[in-house]
C-alpha cells in the first residue's frame, strides 16, 4: 500500500447532542478555567478515567518521599502473590537504622537496631509515618539489599505503565537518578487503591506506636472531610513539595498528583482546593451504553465497505455542572482497515473533549466481522483508495507557503 494508507484517520461523531464540528485536540493544560500553583498536576476520576486536571503531567521530577510508594506496591505485590506474609520477620541492619532509623533524623518508624520486625507493622511505618528505616527494612529482606530492590521497582513500575519513572533506592533519600510524573504517580495510587483493597486502608490509619513512640499519620488531609484515604507526601530540596492523594466521596473517587509547590502548608491548601474542585464541581454524564454502536470504520476490499464500532462497557464522562463547552467526539483509526476483518477486533479509539482539552480515551472493537469482497468490489474499493489517497496527500504533503 502507498504509505499513505497509514496515517490515521480522524472522523467527528455524527452525533448532535456529542459533537461539537470546531473540536480541535490540544494539550491537556490549556484552556482550562481551573489554575493550579503546582508546577506538576494530574487528576482523574476512576469511574470514568476523565482527565480533571492535567499541567506538565509528564514532566519529571524527584519522587522523593514519594518512591516509598512503588516500595510499598512491591510489599502488597508479594503479599497477594504469597511470596511473604504479613507474620514474616526482617532483621534490623545497621545500614536501615542509621541510614533511615533514629540517628538518621528523618521519618522513621524508629525499629531497634539488630531486631527482627514483622512485615505488616514495617508496612504500617511506611503508610502511616512515611518510615525511611521500615522501606529499607523491607527492601534488605526481599531483594538482599537496597540496589536489587530499587532494580526491581523500576521493572515493576514499567509494567504499571509508568514509563518516565526511575528509582535508585526505596526511600525517596536524594540520589541525583530517582525520577517520575505526576502522570506516572496517579497511575500508582490507582494501582494501590484499585489492586489491592486488603492492604490499602494501612494509608489511612490514624497512627502507630512503635518501641514506645507515638506518631500519628503523616497525611496532612486527612480528617478535612474531603474522603481523603491516602497516599503520602515528598519534598525535594530545589524541587519543593509533593503529594499524592486519593479521595471517595458520595460514591466518587479520584486520585491526584501534586508536585513543585513552594512551601507544607501551601501544598495542604492547594491540595484540599484542588480535590475539593473536583469532588464538587462536577457530575457524571453517560454518553453510550455498553455495545451500543458508536461509528464505522472504513474497511478496503471487504464484503461491506464499513464496520461498526462499539465499546466493551457504558461509556461516561464527568464533567463541569456548569460546563460552558460542548463535548466533542472523535474516532481515530488506521484508514482503512483491510478485509478480512475480524468481529471483536480493538481497531480503534474514542477520544471525548471538552472544549479543546482531552477527557479521557475509549478503546473501540468491531461489532462484526466483514469477509473479503468480490473481485469487481475490490477493483471498485482500490479506486476509491487511489483517490482519496491523492487528496489525502495533497493535504498532508504540499510544501508550506515560503515567508
């Protein structure tokens, strides 16, 4: 086929009360009425994955505290998978209590020196007091030391799909390599909240005495009544502060990453701003109901010459009560699908905009399969092609006017 045939083809729903003709994809975090002083955010709701909030969602940035959270994903992993269980012993080593335990004068769960402390209270030290000493704890015991654990988190973060993340140790302790996205954040807290239910309220536990210390949780947003149930906070020397949040109210969760905020307090206002934003200016709209067909997709050399296209669940988005922009909906394919095609095919996405920002996006299969067409079908089909080939190539590849 010409290389044209490749490109991806864009069709506007025929759907009055969806489309609006004028919709023109854009970056996320113009247009937007809602201005955050982070210099790194991303909010979604999970019902529906709408994108609330998007500002240099994949800029990266140092995790710092932040990375406990990938230490802890690999702690629930293993747990689930009954590789440990919440009764098994690690040793205290000299390196986690001086690097992360009392001498060091950071968050600490403060285990003593050369004891032997349960998976489930080193658990409770991260979610709960965001302990330097119980990540490392853990880390010497699963992997036999901090570089083979930090190894394993950053394979483990690429297969959540958090491919700008990079961790060189289970702490969030400076090293000049450790990074990550508020993108790559709210796909981890999603990952926490949504994968495991039995270990995930450890985050929201109100404290934890450990060898006669009393602390209590480190979360500054929990208790505002805004449904807050975690995650952690960081700060990054030249950086500033960080946090990830989830928070459920009146049966809507959403999950949010701050990051390059000034000061503590100015990260706790804005952060309760933000999710107080999204918890109360919006609603939930369903726009298509499960295998209800949402366009065609031209198909080349088959029996019909399109295909319909639906989703494998209700399609729904939550958007702004008072919204002064028209949804917009998009289909994007690979033009044109070659017959044979087969029925329950993913060829295809749905992307839904506000205005000019993304929402979210829907992947899309074939409601039925189309068979190869005749021959005369098929000499009419490669006619068609050819001339929307040209025409398509002239749009595409005529030179820019000189200035």
């Amino acid at each position: 086929m010409l290389k044209h045939m490749l490109r991806l083809c864009v069709c506007l729903l025929p759907l009055a009360q969806v489309v609006s003709t004028n919709a023109v994809a854009a970056p996320a975090d113009t247009n937007q009425s809602f201005v955050t002083k982070a210099a790194q955010a991303y909010m979604v709701e999970a019902s529906t994955g709408t994108v609330l909030l998007a500002k240099n969602e994949h800029q990266t940035f140092s995790p710092a505290s932040l990375a406990k959270l990938m230490t802890v994903e690999l702690v629930f992993d293993a747990l689930t998978s009954k590789q440990i269980t919440l009764d098994t012993q690690y040793p205290v080593s000299e390196f986690a209590w001086r690097t992360g335990g009392a001498p060091s004068r950071t968050a600490t769960m403060f285990a003593a020196l050369k004891s032997n402390v349960r998976v489930e209270d080193l658990v409770r030290g991260i979610a709960i007091q965001g302990a330097n000493d119980s990540c490392i704890i853990l880390a010497e015991g699963m992997s036999g030391g901090e570089p083979a654990f930090a190894e394993s988190m950053t394979r483990r973060a690429k297969t959540l799909g958090m491919q700008h993340s990079l961790f060189a140790n289970s702490t969030g302790l400076p090293d000049g390599k450790s990074k990550t996205t508020a993108y790559d954040m709210v796909a981890l807290a999603e990952r926490l909240q949504e994968g495991y239910p039995t270990y995930y309220p450890y985050f929201a536990q109100p404290d934890f005495e450990w060898n006669k210390i009393f602390q209590r949780n480190r979360n500054p947003l929990l208790g505002f009544g805004l449904g807050v149930d975690g995650l952690a906070t960081g700060f990054a020397e030249g950086e500033g502060y960080s946090i990830v949040a989830s928070a459920e109210r009146n049966g809507r969760r959403l999950f949010m990453t701050l990051g390059g905020i000034a000061s503590d307090k100015e990260r706790t206002e804005e952060a309760k701003r933000v999710l107080e934003w999204g918890l109360s200016a919006f609603e939930i709209r369903q726009l298509f109901a499960e295998n209800e067909v949402i366009g065609t997709a031209s198909v080349y050399g088959g029996a019909s010459r399109s295909v319909e296209l639906v989703a494998k669940s209700p399609i729904s988005v939550y958007i702004p009560v008072n919204n002064p922009d028209r949804l917009a909906a998009r289909i994007v394919y690979h033009w044109p699908l070659p017959a044979p095609v087969e029925a329950d095919r993913e060829v295809g996405t749905l992307r839904l905009f506000t205005g000019s920002r993304l929402l979210r996006e829907v992947p899309l299969y074939t409601k039925a399969a189309v068979e190869e067409g005749t021959l005369s079908s098929r000499a009419v089909d490669a006619v068609l092609e050819l001339g929307e080939t040209l025409l398509f190539s002239w749009l595409w590849d005529k030179p820019a006017e000189p200035t």
